[in-house]
C-alpha cells in the first residue's frame, strides 16, 4: 500500500513552511534516516529525514513551493515489492475529494448578504473567515479581542499569536459595537510596499527565517520598552586569565575565546541578580532559577540564537566546546528546535568587527539582552592615576516592564566585577 509522505512539524510552533529543496527524486530508493528534503520554516531551514523504507513513486509538491501547511502530502512512497507506477496514481481518489468539497469551502468563504441584512450576530460568525492560527484564536477568545478586527503578521496576512498579544483586551469589540446596523466596520488598510526606485538593482525573495526576525524585532520595539544601561569594563585580568587557561587546555585540544568567559559571566551575574533572570507576561512574571544563554551567531540565512543551558553550572571548556559545536551546526543549519527556542536571556557580541558600543533588541519574551563592544586600549584612570588598558563597552537592553532601572544597573554592576575579577565566577 502506498505511503504518503506528509509535510513535519518541525518545531512547536510550525504550521506551514516551504519546501526549499527535495534531496531525492522520483525513482530513488530510500530507507530509514536517508534525508529527502529541505524544509524551510519560521525559525530555520532543516533536513527531513525518511522514516519508512521503499521507492519514491511521486513528489507531489515540486521545491520551492511556499506556505506548505504540516500533514500536507508532499511526496508518495511505494512500499518493497509495490509497482511504483501503481502507487502513484493511489492518491487520485484523494484529489476527488478535494474537488467535491471544493464548492462547500467557497461557499463557507463566500461573502455575506449586504450589510443592512446582516443580523448583529453576525460578527461572531465572520471570525471563522479570517485566518488565523489555533494558538490565536484560544488567545483571542481568552482576552476578549475579536480576531476578525486584527491585521495579520503571519504568511499570507495569517493571524499569530503576536498579533493577538499586541492588542487591548475589549478594545475592537467595543469599536465594532458602535458601528450602525447596516454600516459596515471601517476596513483595514494595509501598509504599502516602498516603492523601488528606477537603479538597476536585484530583488531577492525573503526567506521565511528573514520575515521571522523582521516580524519579531519590529514586534519587540513596538511592544516592549526598553531601558538601555553601558558600563565600561577592564578586560585586562580575564585576557590574562584566559591565556593561563589555554596553555592549561591545550593538551586536551580545547581553546577558549573572550566570548566564552563572558557567557558565563552574564550566566553568573543573572543567578546573582535573579530579577533581571525574568520573563513578562501579561499577567504573570516568571522568574528563572538557572541561567540559558542565546547566543547570537549570523548565518547565511539570518541571525539565530543557540543557547547553552545551565550555562552558570557548566565550566568554561564546556561552554567552549559546546558553542563551537552549536555555531557550527546552526551555520549549516543543523541546529534542532529545542537548541534555538527559549532562553532566559540573551548575548551578542559584535567586538569582532570593531565595533565599540552599540544597544541590542530584546529577543521576547526574553526580559535582556547584553550587547558587547570591541576591547580596545584606552586611557583610563587606575588607582587615581592615568594609564593605559584593554577596555570593553557592555550594553544591557533591558525590558522596563518587567526590570526597573535599579535592577538593570545591580546586573550590570556585577557582571562588570565578573569580568574584572574573573577567577569569582570559576569558583
């Protein structure tokens, strides 16, 4: 009997993605654990492996193909000793169905009577029209918002579980409430696309992974308020501890790098200042009793955070060895969910290109996120005389609903101590 192939969930959260690239085609044998596809979702572009055995009689929906929804058929396997020629054309009774329900699915889609004949209820029902994830339709119903008044960020303006949080409890009800019998609600209208000037230029499609971060970073500045807080930080005593630890590891073919003992720098500074180690809800503030930094590494792709769990429990040469594994995968985009989704906080570092001092986004429902600047020498006044040291500018963004000022700057003071005083956070 033939084997249908359906699109995965490859995360929690995914419910459509783009079949980016087919590794198999019509014909091929595959057995379990053989890759078959690359699979393009909200977060990263991930290998799909075959589970069952047997000949690929057909590929349903060609690469490329975008807005894919999971358990969709994507690819129809012919089991041992099955013709595949057979297998193939299983599926057509499915298709049968798919036309004969056609007619009730636009009949659902199709438009109501004019306004003046539409009952007051009638709002409740328009909600089944719009799109919109499961996930935001719980919330929707939760918070009291009518999910149909919502501009959606999702593909194909899809209503997410971002658009629901951003709005006010009661907000669009009471808005549609005014609106006469017979006059229909204001519509939305949505923002035009910049008009592109007349230079030669090349235009290239966005990945799901680019509108993912431009949904969520433009998410972040509009809802959450940040407080920005630098410091400036002697790096001197770490650079020197850290080359006494590598001369020590270099047997065992580890090398640490400065951005390895600031992980647990800030991994360390959190547990010591567990209100800044927090996460807001709307109703709730969650705080956290271990320390998983999101590290920020660029990839082709985009920018995506692996995170190093328990990070203020792990030695340094763990979290060395760990991050290189992880940056590695995550630019081959080998990264598994779990390695990418949540965190309590988050790092990035961007003193590898010279830059001094710069305020990072906050990644929600993260509460910070620390910013750090190239080390460089500088003058600076050392027991009240002036002298020359490696100095390092660290910006914490701050999410001020859920950290006052005073907490941000208690962190930022003990993370600066961490650093200059670097054998207080192997002890």
């Amino acid at each position: 009997m033939p084997i249908e192939i359906k699109m995965p969930a490859l995360s929690p959260t995914m419910e459509e993605g783009t079949l980016a690239k087919w590794l198999v085609k019509a014909g091929d044998t595959v057995k379990s654990g053989d890759l078959m596809a690359e699979i393009e979702t909200d977060k990263a572009t991930m290998e799909f492996e075959a589970v069952d055995e047997g000949v690929i009689a057909e590929i349903v929906v060609p690469e490329g193909t975008d807005n894919v929804k999971v358990g969709a058929v994507i690819a129809i396997l012919a089991g041992e000793g099955e013709d595949a020629s057979a297998a193939k054309a299983a599926p057509a009774p499915k298709k049968e169905e798919s036309k004969t329900e056609a007619p009730k699915e636009e009949a659902k889609q199709a438009p109501p009577p004019a306004p003046a004949q539409v009952p007051a209820s009638a709002s409740a029902a328009s909600g089944d029209r719009v799109k919109a994830s499961p996930l935001a339709r719980r919330l929707a119903a939760e918070k009291g918002v009518e999910i149909s008044a919502l501009s959606g960020s999702g593909p194909n303006g899809r209503i997410v579980k971002a658009d629901v949080e951003g709005a006010k409890p009661g907000a669009a009800p009471a808005q549609a409430g005014t609106t006469s019998v017979g006059q229909a609600p204001a519509p939305v209208t949505p923002t035009k696309p910049a008009a592109i000037p007349d230079i030669p230029h090349e235009a290239t499609k966005l990945s799901n992974v680019r509108k993912t971060i431009a949904r969520r970073l433009t998410e972040s500045k509009q809802t959450v308020p940040h407080i920005y807080l630098t410091v400036d930080i002697r790096l001197d005593a770490l650079l020197k501890l850290r080359g006494d630890l590598n001369k020590s590891l270099e047997a065992r073919g580890v090398k640490l790098s400065v951005n390895d003992l600031i992980i647990k720098a800030l991994a360390v500074s959190l547990i010591q200042v567990p209100k800044c180690n927090v996460m807001f809800t709307p109703d709730q503030l969650i705080s956290f009793s271990r320390a998983d930094i999101s590290v920020a590494v660029s990839t082709p792709s985009g920018l995506i955070t692996p995170i190093i769990a328990d990070a203020n429990n792990k030695g340094v040469a763990a979290i060395s060895t760990e991050m290189k594994d992880l940056a590695a995968r995550a630019r081959d985009n080998k990264l598994a969910p779990h390695e990418y989704q949540g965190g309590t906080a988050s790092l990035s570092n961007m003193g590898m290109f010279g830059i001094k001092q710069f305020e990072a986004v906050i990644n929600p429902p993260q509460g910070m996120i620390m910013a750090i600047g190239a080390g460089e020498k500088r003058p600076y006044v050392i027991d009240d005389a002036l002298a020359v040291a490696t100095i390092m500018s660290a910006t914490g963004s701050f999410d001020h609903r859920a950290i006052d000022g005073a907490d941000g700057a208690e962190l930022m003071q003990a993370f600066k101590a961490l650093i200059e005083n670097p054998l207080g956070m192997l002890a």
